[in-house]
C-alpha cells in the first residue's frame, strides 16, 4: 500500500512523504521517499505506538483532530499530518492570510456563550472580537477571521455549546 | 491535633492535602460536585460527600454546604486549598460559627492582607515599597480610564479579590480599556464573587518574585525564601523555581524582611505569600499578598525539605513553629511546571475530554503532583489545571535536565496539554540564562518559531520519518488490524490490543 | 563525555540509566530480548536492539550479542546496571577489547573484591574485621558438612558470584545441608554462571548495614554513609533505608573508613558498596562488596541529593570526584521497598501476567523507579522486581507514614503483588522502633497475623463491609452491566465502561 | 437480588455477611445484614471500583482467584470472599490442617520444571519437597500437602508448565 503524508511541524517546517507499507511473515516491510526502512512496530496503550527504526526509538502518540489531520507526538517533537488529497491540500495552504468568503464561526471547545459583542448586521473588522465564551473558568474572546459583516447570530448568552458547534456567521 | 479536616475544594490540591492529612493520621473528608464524582481526590479521600450540581457557586463555593457536610461528617477543621473560598473571609467567619478551625489566616488577617487595595494601603504603613496605582477599588470605569492615562500605559486592571490571573487585563492604550475593564470585571465575579478592580502602573519587564512566609499564632514569622514566577502566559504563572537567578542573598534577606513586618503588620498566621515585582536594579516593589497555600509550594517544599500544608495543619492546631524551621537551609533548585487542558496550538483554549492514555514521568527527582487520572473526564466547569510536574536537581543545570527529561516521559491522549509549551521554553536560550520577566513569555508566543541547531534538526529529521511512518500506519488502520506484530515479538493477540483496536477504529478521522 | 552509552540490562534499572544519560545529553542504547520488545527501557530509550531469546544466558548474559550492538549502534561506553553480567569480569575485559568504556570497576578489582572470598581475604589484610567462615570456595560438598557441623549451624552457603539473595541458603541442620546446596548452587549457576558457593558462620540477629563508596581513577574513595538493609525475606533485601537507627556518628566513621581501606586496598574505581553485619554490641563484621550500583541506591541519593548514576558516568568519563562531595550533608530520612512480582498469600510464589489496571502514588517525598506499565505483561524470564517506590521525610517517622500512604494509593489488578506486605511491616512495633535484624521478617512470617488495635479493627469493619458489598456487585456482575451509576453521576455510558465490562466479563469466575 | 457472602481476612478473620442489592432509578439499594446502606459506587478502571459507603470513601479492586474467590483489596486490607454454597464451603474449612485423601499437586505459577525430588512409589512426609520449579529467576520449591505415597509424576525436568498445571499425585 501507498501513502502520501503531508507533516507540519515548528522546528522542520512542512515535508511531504511516501511510504509504502507491506506485511509479511516477520512484521512490516517499509519504504520511506524509496529509502526502506526496518521498523519494528508495537502498540503500547490506546493511540500509543512504540516504532523502532533501524533501532532508533520512538514513542508516538496519535491523536485524530476534528479537520480530519493527526496530531502526532514523539516525547520531543511534534507534528501535524494529512493524508494528501490534492484538491483538499490546495484549500489549506494560505491558513495565515486573511479568511475569504462566508465564514461560520464555531466554538473551538466546549462551554458556556458569556457574552454576544456583535449583532446581525454589524460590520466586523477582522480580528474583533464576536462573543465571549467560558470554558474551565476562562474567558475565551472569539475573533471574526475576516472583515465583513454579521449575516447571522446563532448563540445566545448563557448557552452551553459544544466543540464544532456553529455561534454567528460573518460575510 | 485535629481528627477530621474537610477539604473544601478539588483537583490536585485537594489530593496534595488529604495527603498530608493521611501520613498525620488525620481522616480526610471530600466534597464533590455532580461531575466530580470519580475525581482523584473523592477516590483517595477517607470520606465524600456531594455537594450539588457542577457549577462552582452551586457546589464548591457553597459555603452553607460546606457547613453542613462539616457538621453531618463531625469535622473538627477545614481546609480550603487555593481558589474557590481560600481567600473570602466569609469561609473563616462561618467556621468559627460551626465551631471548626479554619486552617489559614483569621478573616480580619486575610481582609487587611489579602485585597489587593487594603494590602497596598498596610504596605506602605509597614514601609515595604509598593507598585504605583490606585489604592482603593475603582468605583467609575470613566475616572480610571482617565487615572490610567495620566499615568501612562500600559496598565494593569486587577481584582482586588484576584489571584491565579483570573480578573486580570493588560490595557495598552485607552481603546482597549472598555473592553479590558468588561473581561476582567465580569471574570472576577464569576471566579471570586466580586467585580470590583483597581489600577496598577505596568513595570518594564520585571521579575515576579515571591516570597513564601510562615506565621505561627504565637508571634513567630519566619521567610522560607523567594520562589521566581516570571514566567507566566497572560499574566498566569506557568513554570515556578526556587531560588531566583537574579536574587542575591542580600536582596532575599531584605525581601524576606520585608514580607515578615508586612504579615506582622496585617495580623497574619498560617502560610501566606508576599509577591513582589523586581524591576532591572534590583529594586523590589510590594504586589499583593496571597492569603492561602499557593498553588506553586511545592516548589519551595522541594528546597527546603518542609511540607508546607503539614505545617498550615499544625500552626491552625496552636503548635508553635520551632526555632530551627528558621534555620532551615535550603538545598539544591526546584523547578514546577503547571500541565494545563488547553491547546498551545488553538490560542490555549481550554481543553476538556477524556484521557483515554497517559504515561507518567518518574525516576529520581521528579515529583508529580496529580489531579487526574486515566481514563477520567476532565470536567469543562473548573480550572484546566491538570496535574503539577516538579524537578529538583543539585544545580538549575541538572534541574532543567530532569524537567525535560520528565516532559519527553510524559504523554496525554485524548485531551489537549500544554506540556509541548514547556518544552520548548526549557529550550529558550534566554530561559536557560535566566533572562525572564513577567512579559517574557508572551512576548516569545508572538515571535515565529525558529529551527533548532543542526544537531536538533537531526533528530527532527529521524522523529520526522517516524511521524510519517506512524502517520502512515494509521492511515491503513493496519497498526491494530494486524496486531503491530513486529519480528521480534512473540505476543499473543490480546484483549488488550482488541481494545486498542476499537478504541483506535473509534477514532479514526 | 560519552556520547552514546549501552545499557546492558532490562527493567527498572535500565530505565533508571536511561534517564541519567538523557539528563546529560547522551544518547541511550537499550538491548531486549523477544519478550521485552515492550518492556518500558526499550521504549524510552533512544535506541534499542534485539539480542535474541528470552532466557538471560542466550540475550543479556551473551557478552558475544552485546559487544556486537556496541558496534553497530557506534556505543562509547556500557553500563552494566546489577544482576546479569555488572559482576563478571568478562564483561569489563570484553568492553576493553571493543574499546568501550565500562562504567564499572576495572576487571581485576571486580575479580579481588567481588569475589566473596577475595574479597574476604582481601579484608583480612586491610584489617577490616570478617565474618568466621570458609575463605575459599567449597571444593567438596562433604568437607564443607564437616567443616560447617564444627562452626555450628546455622551456616549460610553463599555463592561466590552472587548478589541479591540468589544462590543463598541458610542452614540450621546437617540434614538440611544437601538440599540447600544443591538449591543454592543450581541458583547461582543459572544467576551468574558460576555454581560455587562458599560457607559463612550465621550471627544472631545482625544488622545489615551496608556503605557506600564512591572512588574516581585518581585516588580519591569517599563514603556516603551507611544504608540499614535488615529487612530481608530469605536473604533477599525488602525494604532498606538511610540513615540506620543503631549507627552512631562514630560507628558510621569507623564503618566508612574501614570501607573506603579496603576499596582502596582493592584499587577500587566507582561506585561500590561495602556490606557489614553488625550485631547487638555494634560490632562489625566485613560481608562482601558488591562492585556495582545497588538496587537500593535510590536511598542514599535521597539523603546526599546525589545522583549516584550520573557520578558512576563521570567517574568511568576519568573526571574527579570534586572536593565538595566529601562534605555533602546528609538531610532526612529515605526509605525503599521493592515491589515485586509474587504472592505474599501463596509462599511468595512469583506472579508473572498482564498488569490490567495500575494506579500509582505520587506528591511530596514519593519516588517512583518504575520497571513496568499498566497493559504490559510481567514476562516469567526474569526477575520479579517491578519497581521501587521510595519515600524521603524530615524524619524517620515522617518517611515511614509517607511510604504507608504510598502503598495505600498503590493498586495493581492483575498480578499479585508484595505491597500487602509492606504495609504490614510498616504497621509493625519492632519496626518502628528499628529493632530489626536480617532474621527479624522470616521470625515475623511464621508467626500467625493477630488482629490490630480497636481503631484498626473498626476501619477494618468498614473496609469489610465494602469488600463483601463489592464482592456481592461483582457477583452480581452488574457493576458493568449497568455502568454503576451512581446517583449523583451524571456520566454517560461511555466506551470506557464497556471495554471495563467486557474486560470484567472475560474475568468472572 | 439477595447474595451470601464469605469474607476472610488476617485483621478481622472469617465473617459471613447477608447483601440485598436493587437498583433503582437514583443508584443502588443495598442492604448489609438487614441494614440499609447509602452506597455510591462507581468503576474506576478495568476490576477497580470506587464505593461511597455512608460516606465514606474506599477504593476496592477486585480479582478473581483460580480456585473461583475473590481477592478483594482496599488501600489498607485484603481479604478474601467468596459466594457461599454450603457444600463447597464445608470441604474449605480446615485449609490449615493437613489435607486428606488423593491429591493433586499444582503448580502455583507458570515456570519451568528443574528438579524432580521424588519418584513414583516414593513415600512422602507432610511438607517434604516433591519438586523444583523455576519462575523468574528463583527455584521454588513445591512441597507436599501430606504424608503418603507419589501415586505419580506427570512433570518431566525442563518442562515449562503453566499455572494450575497438575505434576504430580500423592496418595
């Protein structure tokens, strides 16, 4: 099988790979960008995976995130990966530069709408603040991602809201 | 000495003082939430008992609950931990009134020490040099405002029930005060119960330097020394160390001295501590003062060997402090991290969840002060603060060492930490030389993360393949299908894999 | 420095090698056998290698295999832990031909003091006092009876390599001596390679107290103070600690000198431990030396603050041991015991298996050595230590309560586990009083367990109705089928709860 | 549901209790020895379960022994219950004097076979040692239960054995 793997991380910046996987009778056989590799696999705990790699050893924690990437951990690093789906890919590439088109805005976490800053119909610059939301006892500002106007307020102060949940919609 | 202290609160220091209680023989009484109910500190306690739903003004600052429980279990002292009731005098005025000793500073102590406006007002009665700002409470938004711009921003609004960076706003200039004053108003009346702030001059980049103290309730105020908290994310103290790399042994005795005649002025027994700001001269300005157990002692514990809430037991018990716990000399550095439910990656939003994995550091010097626990989900109505990892080392050197070391160790599945944060400050150059301020850390969260040197690209590179091949391995949701059989394991198909399996196809995106 | 070290050992102390040499930025190589591919040294070190099957003498007793990952893996240095190989003198030879340095004493030390019996002579002539017995190996089994019957039992047959209670055995009769040496040397030869044995006369009730020493290439051997090790189960050491109650300052002078003459005598190079006996009149007789670290050293590294590893890897790096480590202080109370893998109930039978649930202590003075892992399974290949939990106090008393509410948070499902007993030790007058001697436990398990005080038996009586109540739940196999729910839980039924039930299902009985 | 109970423990010895476990909608019901109790319990993890009982706190895990009893453990005693069935409870009582008729030797924990002591046809005296078996790394010795005949020796020197396994019959 072949997998192509888009990692993000702080210290390397973004890499793209191709592994290819295969079993046979004495464990995995692997190739990394061609180069094969020996890697002794084993699952520790749940999401916990023990790799050795030409006898190097890794730790590594998977963590599934709601945009569909992994969050993947080694005791000292940490990475971002995707499975490349080119259409997908191209979408994400401008994550730092100003939102486009109608955005809806949803609770990053779970908590408790504190406090609604704007209304249907303002006009929002972008990185003001929309409404407050409390969660683990803090106040947690959340910030339009562009300029525009609030087509639509859909949290109402006092609300619980979950993770993902949809608060207001700005245009 | 007592035989039943009620814990009035949760999480690790709830944990951290049933503890005490159980090595002095004392039965230790939990109280619990709706959502607590498998908490640490219900399961390690001699008793619980719930106190209502989850929200905190229903529960746990329920001080007509708190008596009851007292009362129905036969408590004979209470102890309130941090946060929460630790610091309204409401809590030591009702215990008086059920007939149990309060253990911490009596209630006129913690009004005339423990607002920050009142506290100022002592200080410079004590002659302990204070932060400029107001010395009362802010009574009209509009005259603050102004106040502030007369002195010059930036400011700070705090509250004057603060503490633990709650109700707290950096203002920059006039645009940000309405907003500012809206946040920190509203936050400090939900976390203490008052809305009422007052205004401090901003200093340049000073240290955060505190000092911890201990007063029996025959006279006796004695300094165990400074602990450094200069670190901190939005004004909320993240890693702690003892002794300061900027404090000589002059300055602590003048600081030392400073907060003994300032807790001598107020009437304070108990442990309590005196924080400070310490501009680039070493001049030292007076904070506030933190009427209870900080959530950093054991910081200090580490150095001086003493167990700070075994002796908040016994001075509330009438014991005096003997002479030679003045003499304590501390050894070696201690360093404390605070592992928090939140995203370093998503603006450090809180992070509940179930912990669905979780490897624990170990091994020599490390000590690890525990509030959760696998397989437990922690609760979206409270602090994120999980756990607190403590390193003690010879040398800040060996201290750091063993901090990253234990960070490596230590791995979270299911909820978000910010143990990645600590590990990377411990590799900053300017944290490793000790140059740290109060605004240190937010200013490094605003800078782009650089690459490490070529030797740490290295390794980045080899955990970069493995990412891959893990990543990879997930993808073909192979890793639990075939039961990861390496060559060289001889395992069964267990259970125990099964259930990684499932837990793991669960989850896949 | 050293840039990359092989750990030529598994388990707990392999773990606790690791962790020195990631706290000086040396790289770790660990070795495993088949069942070890899991086991926690392998995944927290930076590298690791197979070595083959799982019986020691075809992985971590093969010099051959471990030589060859040296290579391979590009290792500067070896560490050879306690047990397997870190008494055997090929070992350090084999290292030298490789050109690795062993983090040990040099071969012919290992050879003069190691030995039981060089080391006896060795004693003699650097005018250290000795235990009366044989001075040389027993050539002949018969000779030794006789030899034995004339010195009057008890005897003690001890291996010539051995170490950790294995290839020991105490003799009280000539009917009893065939079967214990046959017991002993079969032991010793499947423990070190070596079958054998010597004879020693046994004292009344001694202490045993042991120094440690540590000794750089330039001549330089210091003391660290003694660590009391009476607490023995069949020669095996259970539970140990610093300072003994019965050493006086004097006594610890006259020990550690007599111990730094003969590590000197020996040209003895790191770190190394002199075992005495002392009995009731604070005589002292030399026992062997032990030319390695010791499992109990976590004990005198929380009394000295020292980190004997990191000293063991400077020392074999030639540095010198700097004037300031001769006047460490000593601070506290520390105190160990070894958890082993084996059924207190059933004759300490060993009690390998998979750990299905694990809670482990933590907070002030709690150190954790740990070996093992919740969801690992306990291989039967080797040694049944699976950790060392060790408690540090101001006093002995403080330590003492701090190790029996670590024991009470300690809970293990799945394997049966000594920690029952320690908390019966702990509970026991002799004990707290320190009238211990190496007798003093295998006296204690003979005799029949008797009800403790009236406070005891009520918490007893509670305790007994949650036990018979739990046991009517798990009967009733609904604590899972109904996810126990309790009134104020307000949880959903969650995975967690079904992979408990499923779990517990497989499980009834 | 009505459940007998057979609890036996160093500190408070043998106490036989009577439990009335009904759920209802707010938790359990119980009943211990007629006495209503306030029971909370929850499940902690896999075989560990927390108990409110009046108030009181106690963390309980729960293991299953071969011989069908439960190793009950609280962070300060153990004990030992079991469901009682007259008839299985009558043969148990005398576990402390010597065992009568034909019985069959064990092994206690997995290891493997060194030493054989006895042969077919041996005499044996109560506590003599019949066998060797090796389990990490220490031999232990398995001794006979009484004094008779070595009826017969189904383990062999080298064999690996698992826990219960029967090696030997005495008489």
């Amino acid at each position: 099988m072949r997998y192509e793997v888009q990692l993000t991380s702080f210290s390397s910046g973004e890499k793209k790979c191709l592994i290819e996987l295969e079993r046979d009778t004495a464990g995995w056989r692997v190739t990394l960008d061609g180069r094969p590799m020996a890697v002794d696999a084993v699952q520790i705990a749940p999401n916990i995976l023990s790799l050795l790699l030409d006898g190097q050893s890794f730790e590594i924690s998977v963590t599934p995130a709601a945009d569909g990437k992994l969050k993947i951990q080694t005791g000292t690093h940490e990475f971002t990966a995707e499975g490349i789906d080119p259409r997908a890919w191209r979408g994400r590439r401008h994550s730092h530069v100003e939102a486009e088109g109608r955005q809806q805005i949803v609770a990053p976490m779970p908590g408790k709408v504190v406090h609604l800053l704007v209304k249907a119909g303002d006009q929002v610059e972008a990185g003001q603040g929309l409404l407050v939301i409390e969660a683990m006892k803090m106040q947690n500002e959340i910030r339009s991602p562009k300029g525009g106007t609030v087509e639509r307020v859909l949290a109402k102060p006092g609300q619980p809201v979950n993770a993902g949940e949809v608060l207001c919609i700005v245009t | 000495m007592f035989k039943k202290i009620l814990i009035a609160n949760r999480g690790e220091i709830a944990v951290r003082i049933l503890r005490a209680c159980r090595e002095l023989g004392i039965r230790s009484v939990a109280v619990f939430s709706d959502v607590d109910r498998k908490s640490l500190h219900v399961r390690l306690a001699d008793e619980a008992y719930p106190i209502g739903p989850a929200p905190s003004r229903e529960s746990y600052l329920s001080i007509d609950k708190l008596m009851d429980v007292a009362r129905r279990a036969g408590c004979d002292a209470l102890h309130p931990g941090y946060g929460f009731l630790a610091e309204n005098a409401a809590l030591p005025r009702a215990c008086t009134d059920t007939g149990l000793t309060f253990i911490g500073p009596p209630a006129e102590a913690m009004e005339s020490l423990g607002s920050k406006t009142a506290g100022r007002q002592l200080a410079h009665r004590a002659d302990v040099p204070v932060v400029p700002g107001t010395n009362d409470p802010i009574e009209n938004p509009r005259e603050a405002q102004t106040l502030a711009h007369r002195m010059g921003y930036p400011v700070l609004l705090k509250a004057v029930a603060g503490g633990g960076g709650k109700g707290m706003r950096l203002v920059s200039n006039d645009a940000e005060f309405e907003s500012g004053f809206r946040d920190a108003s509203s936050e400090a009346l939900n976390a203490f119960g008052d809305d009422r702030l007052y205004l401090e001059k901003y200093l340049y980049r000073p240290h955060h330097i505190e000092i911890q103290i201990l007063a029996d309730a025959h006279g006796r105020v004695v300094s165990l020394g400074e602990r450094e908290c200069s670190v901190q994310r939005r004004h909320q103290k993240v890693i702690e160390e003892a002794p300061s790399s900027v404090i000589t042994p002059d300055l602590r005795k003048k600081m030392g001295d400073a907060a003994v005649r300032l807790a001598r002025a107020g009437g304070y027994v108990n442990a309590g501590t005196v924080e400070f700001l310490v501009d680039a001269n070493l001049n030292f300005y007076f904070l506030e003062v933190n009427t209870r157990l900080q959530v950093e002692h054991p910081v200090t514990e580490q150095v001086t060997g003493l167990d700070l809430v075994k002796l908040q037991i016994a001075i509330a018990a009438g014991h005096r402090l003997p002479f030679a716990w003045e003499s304590i000399t501390p050894r070696g550095h201690a360093m404390e991290v605070r592992l928090y439910a939140e995203d370093p990656d998503n603006n450090f939003f809180p992070s509940p969840g179930t912990i669905i994995s979780r490897q624990v550091p170990g091994g020599p010097g490390i000590r690890l002060d525990d509030g959760v626990y696998e397989g437990w989900t922690v609760p979206n109505d409270y602090d994120p603060l999980l756990s607190k990892l403590i390193a003690w080392g010879n040398s800040r050197e060996e201290t750091i060492a063993r901090l990253r070391r234990a960070l490596e160790e230590y791995t979270v599945v299911g909820i978000k930490t910010n143990a990645g944060l600590f590990r990377r400050i411990l590799d900053e150059p300017d944290f490793l030389r000790g140059e740290i301020h109060t605004k240190w850390l937010d200013e490094l969260l605003c800078r782009p993360r650089t690459s490490v040197s070529a030797d740490g690209d290295q390794s980045g590179s080899s955990a970069a393949d493995a990412a891959a091949i893990a990543a990879a391995m997930w993808q073909a949701n192979q890793w639990d299908r075939h039961s990861c059989l390496s060559a060289s394991s001889t395992d069964q198909p267990s259970r125990w894999k099964q259930e990684g399996r499932r837990a793991q196809l669960d989850r896949l995106p």
